[in-house]
C-alpha cells in the first residue's frame, strides 16, 4: 500500500477503536442507569397504588406523583400489546433513539407502498382467471400475511407514540379473520359471487391505498421539516421557555 494510504487507513482505525471503547463504556453506563431506573420506577408505581388502595388517598392528593409517572413513562421498556407478544414474545419493543422510531415509520409506510400494487395485480389476475381457485387461495393468504404484518408494526408503532386508533387495528384483525374464513370457504355457487365482489373491492382498496400512503408520506414529511424550523427559530430567538419547550414537543411528536 501507499504510505498515504495505509496512514489514512491507520487514523481511520484509531478513530473507529478509540470511539468504540468510549461507546463501550457509555452504552454499560446508560445501561446499568437504565437498570435502576425501572427498579425507581417500580417501586413508585407500587408505592402510588398502595396508597391508593390501603391508605385511602384520593386522586387530587396523588395529582403530582400520576402525572410524573406519566411523564417518565415513554423511558420504560414494553411489549406491546397481546397481540405482538402472541407473535414476538415478551421482548422490549420501544425505541429510545429518535432516528429509530424515524426509519421504522418511514419502512411501515414504504411496506404499504410497495403492496398496494401487489395487491392490484393479484385481483386482477383473480378477477380474470375467476374460475381458478388456487389464485384466490394465494390472494387470501397474501392478504392475512399483510394484515399481521401491519398489524404487528402499527402494535409497536404505538408504544412508541404514534397515534393510531383502536378502531384501526381492530379493522386489521377483522380483515386477518376474514382472510382466514374465505381459505376455508367451499367452492360453491355462493362463493363465487362473493368472490368477485371481494376482488373489485380489492382492487378499488388497492388504487385508495396508493393514494393515501403518498398523502401521509408528504404529509408527514412537512410536518417533520416545520417542526424543525420551528425549534431552530426557538432556539435562536429570546422566547419564553414554555414555547421552546413546546416547540421541542412538536418536533419530537414529528416523528411518530
């Protein structure tokens, strides 16, 4: 090698072992701060239910302590719902890294991107081949492998604060059963008036959900650059510190 090269080489490697080690022992700091944290933490939250339940207190008198929890919260580990640890187990399934929750809401958007087209072209193959039932049958298993798929995301995508409704997910299971009910149909005259109907609804969902998931994505990329704009200003500016603060709020809540 050069001798340019292998110096350049040479510094690059000292960089790379030097920040390594102190990430090291960061990341064994933060971690044994974090273990004790949640031990804080729940001797708090038992303490709160306690003095609830035995010592009779009321809820204006235990006010100020609710509300911290509430506050520290987000700092805890969680599992999700019933429904992601029937799939994932019990596993921590919170991001504590901004650009965490960022690049997991940007892949949960672009996944339905990339399968309303799929999911276009296979009622139309369903649509012209009606008479083949093999083509509905992988349709339908298509469909409950997206449903869980997002159905799983979106229970991770809200223990980490995105604001997706109950109505939304419970939509999702229905549409999980569903597909799970029409793998088990007969042939039959009934099925196959059904059948037609489901893949013109299909295709028409297909072509909304195109349409919807551009609209969220610029959507939420607007709100993600005003956000930005408005905490730089924020903090440039000699404003009080409630509006610094809830410019710093509207950026965080941007990325969600």
């Amino acid at each position: 090698l050069p001798a340019a090269a292998r110096e350049e080489l040479d510094a690059g490697h000292d960089a790379v072992e030097a920040l390594g080690q102190e990430l090291r022992t960061k990341l064994y700091e933060v971690h044994k701060l974090q273990d004790q944290f949640e031990l804080a933490m729940s001797k708090q939250v038992k303490a709160v239910r306690n003095a609830k339940r035995e010592l009779g207190a009321s809820k204006a008198e235990l006010a100020k302590y609710s509300d911290a929890l509430k506050d520290w919260e987000p700092l805890m580990p969680t599992t999700g719902g019933l429904f992601t640890r029937a799939f994932l187990g019990v596993h921590n399934v919170r991001f504590h890294r901004k650009k965490e929750r960022v690049l997991f809401k940007e892949d949960y958007e672009l996944f339905k991107r990339r399968v309303a087209p799929i999911i276009i072209a296979l009622c139309l193959i369903a649509l012209y081949y009606d008479s083949y039932r093999g083509i509905h049958i992988v349709f339908q298993l298509f469909l409950a492998y997206y449903y869980v798929n997002l159905s799983l995301r979106e229970g991770i995508l809200q223990k980490n604060g995105s604001n997706i409704k109950p109505w939304w997910n419970a939509h999702h299971y229905l549409s999980i059963l569903s597909a799970v009910l029409l793998l088990t149909w007969p042939s039959s005259a009934s099925y196959d008036m059904f059948a037609q109907k489901l893949h013109l609804f299909g295709l028409y969902m297909g072509v909304v959900q195109i349409f919807q998931t551009r609209f969220v994505s610029s959507s939420a990329r607007s709100i993600r650059v005003l956000a930005l704009r408005v905490a730089q200003f924020a903090s440039q500016t000699a404003l009080p510190s409630t509006f610094r603060a809830q410019a710093s709020l509207c950026c965080n809540m941007s990325t969600v």
